[in-house]
C-alpha cells in the first residue's frame, strides 16, 4: 500500500498580465526599482515558481538583463 505524505506540488500558471501586477505591486512598494534588471524578481518569488515566471518572460521576448520598467512601460498616471 503507498501513502501520499507530501501533497502533490501545484504548478502556478503565470501570465504576463499577472508579472506585471506583481511587479507593480513591488515597485509601488518600494522594494525595487525600475532600473534594476528583471533577473532581480526572483528574489521575491518562490524557486519553484520561478521557472514559469522564467518561461512566460522568454515567450514574450524579455531577457532576464532587460530593465524592469521595460517590463511595465505601459503605465496610467492619475496625476502628474
């Protein structure tokens, strides 16, 4: 008989749309800053999520050197 002790690992489907909401939310934060390279947001993302979050940048042609605000180029100012 086998028993399951550790549950089965849930992969997390990221979407550009969904980096990009977390990026902002860590640059409204404070904790990074536009000019830093992409490769800098593993530190706040899980190792094992990292990969997707890896993948998802390369299909939409974006290198890990590429500066954040590249990333979120497309912002909406409420004031200026």
């Amino acid at each position: 008989m086998i028993t399951n002790t550790l549950p089965a690992p849930t992969t997390v489907k990221y979407s550009i749309d969904m980096i990009r909401d977390e990026v902002r939310q860590l640059l409204d934060r404070g904790f990074i800053s536009r000019h830093q390279p992409i490769y800098v947001l593993c530190q706040y993302i899980p190792p094992r999520e990292w990969v997707c979050v890896e993948c998802e940048l390369e299909k939409c042609d974006y290198l890990l050197r590429d500066q954040i605000g590249d990333l979120v180029a497309s912002e909406n100012w409420d004031n200026d």
